[in-house]
C-alpha cells in the first residue's frame, strides 16, 4: 500500500495541468463550437498535457517502454481525431483516425489473458450498439466505417478489461484505470453517433467531452506502473539485461531515471 502511494503522489502533480486545462474548457466552452479556433485550441490542450504525463513517465525504443510508446501513439492520433472533429465536413476523417487510435490502444493492452467470455459479452454489446445507431446513417460508407469502428473500439474494450487484475496493487489500479478509461470511450462515442445519427442530446457537448476526457485519463493513467510489468515480464522470459537496460529503478522498485530517446 505504501507503494501505491508513493506512486500516487509521484503521478498527482503531473495530472495538474489536464485537470486545469480540462475545467477552463468546460468553462469557456459549455456549448461546441464547430470551426472556432479557441475553442480548437482549447479542446486539444487537456489531451496535449496527457501526451506530456505519458512521456515524463519515460519513452525510448526499448522493450520495457513498448507499453508507453503505443499508449502515446493513440493519444497522437486521438489530438488529431480532435482536430478534424472540430469542422464541419470532417467527422469520417476524423473517426479513420480515432480507429487508429484504438488500434494502438487495443496493441498497448494486447492479448494476453485472453479471457473469451469477456469478448463474448462485448461483441453482444457492440452488436446492440451497432444496430441501434448507424442503420440510420445518411450514406453507406458511413455504415461501414461505422461497423469497422464499432468492432475496434469493442476489442479495446475487451482487451483493456481483460488484463484487470482484482488485487491490492499498484498495478492493480492502473489497469482498473483503463478499463474505466476504455468504458468511457465507449460511452463517449456512443453518445456522439446517438446525437449525430438518431437525436440531438440535451447538453450533448458537456457528456461527451467529460466522458472523453475521463476515457483518456484513465487511459493515460495506466502508464504508471508499464515498465515495473514489462520488465518482470521479460526477466520470467530471461532477458534480464535487456529489462534493465530498458529501465533504471530507484530503491523503492518504482521507476526513478529513465532512459529516453531524443
């Protein structure tokens, strides 16, 4: 527990800019603003400060930062998915590169344990998802990209719930934070294909930036114990000097200096 709290207060202070930039959004923005650059400006600055938390957790080309690195693929193009969403004409572009996203996301939490009752429930629910929403999109390309979509942000959901581990621990927490991370993700797009297919929500920019944001933090937020579970991954495998290469610790066994590539 002692752990879990050293590791806690290390993260805290790194989460203050998302939090603050988060609440001026929401603030100056109750309402979207299609085209606005301040409202563009201020839209993507939270998902900025989350690429910031995931690279001074550590990044370099090494296996024990494999988790890292694929995390911050999906907030990159998540930050660009941001952008084009903000004008109008954009939306498919837009939701090609969120696919993108949960691609890299889906790769971070990867396959193992694979735990298929959990992806069978998903798929059930992707399926309900699916039909209830883009049968009424105006064109048939939407349709497709749609059921593309549907099905990779449901395996990112199964697979971020699938590695949560019930226990005590700090890497218990982390994955426990992108399974909520990915459940709101899916709550989030949900809401936005409601509102732009079958009916205009009440507050609709509101629920669907703070279950977004909420997403990406929790998301974000699963970095911080990456390195710790890659590293005993690959010493069980028998690549201890590549582990510590891959990552220097400090005397508590949390992550201290890290190596990064420039």
């Amino acid at each position: 527990m002692t752990h879990i709290r050293n590791a806690l207060k290390s993260a805290g202070p790194r989460l203050v800019p998302f939090l603050k930039s988060a609440a001026i959004f929401f603030i100056l923005f109750p309402e979207k603003s299609p085209g606005h650059l301040l409202y563009l400006l201020f839209k993507c600055i939270p998902i900025c400060c989350l690429i910031g938390f995931v690279i001074s957790h550590g990044l370099s080309l090494s296996d024990a930062y494999a988790y890292n690195r694929r995390i911050l693929i999906g907030l990159c193009f998540s930050l660009l998915g941001d952008i084009a969403l903000v004008f109008d004409g954009f939306f498919l572009f837009g939701m090609c590169l969120f696919a993108v996203a949960q691609v890299a996301y889906a790769w971070a939490f990867g396959m193992s344990p694979l735990r298929p009752r959990v992806g069978l429930s998903a798929s059930l629910v992707a399926v309900a998802a699916y039909l209830s929403v883009f049968p009424r999109a105006n064109s048939v390309l939407m349709r497709y990209v749609g059921l593309v979509y549907t099905t990779l942000i449901f395996v990112m959901f199964w697979r971020a719930i699938a590695r949560v581990r019930f226990e005590k621990s700090l890497g218990g927490c982390t994955s426990l934070a992108g399974a909520v991370g990915a459940a709101l993700f899916v709550v989030s797009d949900f809401c936005i294909a409601v509102n732009k297919f079958v009916t205009p929500l009440p507050h609709a920019n509101a629920v669907i930036m703070s279950t977004y944001y909420g997403a990406q933090l929790g998301i974000a937020f699963s970095v911080l114990d990456s390195q710790l579970d890659r590293v005993v991954s690959l010493s069980a495998k028998g690549s201890d000097d590549d582990a510590q290469k891959g990552l220097l610790k400090n005397g508590n066994g949390f992550p201290g200096k890290r190596v990064c590539a420039h």
